[in-house]
C-alpha cells in the first residue's frame, strides 16, 4: 500500500503544511482520510488523480480542519462518495451532518449534487470499493473519532489522547500513523498525544514503522518530536507534506 501525505498538520494550515489530507490510490479507484486543506492539493496537482474514477473520502470526525477541503471537491472529475460515522460518533446522520457543511449559505446549492453518494460507516469491519478497513471509536478528544485500520498495511489514529486500546488495534500492522501534537514525553491535555507517547504506543502494538502526523503549527520542530520519540521507538519519522510511504 503507499500513502501519499497531503496534509500532515492540525488545526491550521501553514506555509509548510496543510490540515489533515492523506491518498491512497488501488486501480481505478482511490481513498482520502480526512478532507483537510491538504485536499486542495488534488485540484492543484491534478496529476495525483491521473486514471481514478472514483474516489472515496472516510472522515475521522467532522472538526473543520479534518472536514474544511469538501468544499473543494465538487470540482473534481472522479465521482465522490463520502464516508463518515455520523450515528456512531454524534448520533446524527452522517447526510445531516454534510448537509450542515454545503448548504447555502455555507456553500451554493449545486455543492451537494456534486457527490455521488453520503454513507453512514459502521463501527468494525467494512468494505469501501476495493478498500478493507476496520474502524475503531477513540473517545479521548473533544469529540469522538475514528481509528482507521487497512488490514495489515496501515492503522491512522488522529486526533486522540493516549489510547491504550489502539495498542491493541494497531497490532503488527507494518504502518502506524499517529497523531503527535506535542514534542514532549507526555502530555496532560485531554484530546491530543506527544511524540513520545504515540512512540511508547507503537512499541507497545510491535508495529514496523511509526509515522507522526497531526503535528501541531505552533510548535512544528522536527527533531524535537523525534527526540522524544526515538528512545521508545527508533523506526519513527515526521510526516511532511509531499512525502510517498509504502507500508508493503
């Protein structure tokens, strides 16, 4: 599997990175995790969607900086259809919930005509076109997100504090890639994990490689987060924008 980073920060984006955006392509189809500004990048570079005809979106959660680059997407080629866990993460239907982020005045009124499907994705096991993914509901954020797993390929865990159950859920997978908001050993706030507490994680699940993402725009130093990764976890790197990982 290769995952492409277009959008490796939180919150805001920068002049180095944008919010929460990742591709992974299969054949004629592919799949973004998150719709952050870094989807901006699929109409920018039109090249990454070079023969896809289909791509399918699967948010983690609906805070904008994961949710702000739908607006863009009606004016791609490829049908779109979006995934999201409305019921199981806000007891609202996933429709209703980007129904409340592309309709006027929000949007123009033809954004909406511009997918061609909203499903509502269960908690566990799925099948999304040729993609299989489990999911798994983190709670430790101000709102409740999802953990993504691709079999044995990759496991996304974003916008979480230290979660002892994605230990488990990240088992022997060959990717993590997990959120670290703060270079530090530990942290204290309740909806966000430092470096070094993603790296413990990833020791932790006997993963192969760890991959830092969600890193935060107020603080983006590199080696630090890596100096406190490291010691517990030697395989980790930052994610960037830009950088192409094959977890096969």
């Amino acid at each position: 599997m290769e995952v492409r980073l277009l959008g490796s920060g939180g919150f805001v984006p920068t002049d180095r990175r944008e919010t929460a955006c990742a591709l992974i392509r299969n054949g004629s189809e592919a799949l973004c995790i998150d719709a952050g500004s870094g989807a901006r990048r699929l109409l920018t570079e039109p090249g990454l969607l070079d023969g896809i005809e289909r791509l399918h979106v699967v948010l983690t959660h609906f805070h904008l900086d994961h949710t702000l680059g739908l607006f863009f997407l009606p004016a791609l080629e490829p049908a779109i259809e979006i995934w999201a866990a409305g019921h199981a993460l806000e007891q609202t239907a996933n429709t209703e919930l980007v129904d409340r982020l592309l309709t006027p005045p929000f949007a123009p009124r033809s954004f909406l005509s511009g997918f061609a499907a909203v499903h509502e994705l269960g908690v566990g096991a799925a099948r999304i076109g040729p993609f299989d993914l489990t999911t798994r509901v983190q709670r430790r954020h101000s709102n409740p997100t999802l953990a993504l797993r691709f079999s044995d390929d990759l496991v996304w865990c974003t916008d979480t504090a230290y979660d002892e159950g994605n230990a488990d859920f990240a088992r022997g997978a060959r990717l993590l890639c997990h959120e670290a908001f703060w270079p530090a050993e530990r942290t204290d706030d309740t909806g966000h994990t430092a470096s070094g507490e993603a790296a413990r994680l990833a020791a932790d699940a006997g993963v192969d490689r760890l991959l830092l993402i969600h890193v935060n725009p107020e603080r983006d130093d590199e080696d630090a987060l890596l100096g406190y990764a490291r010691p517990a976890f030697d395989a980790t790197e930052v994610a960037r924008d830009g950088l192409v990982v094959r977890s096969s």
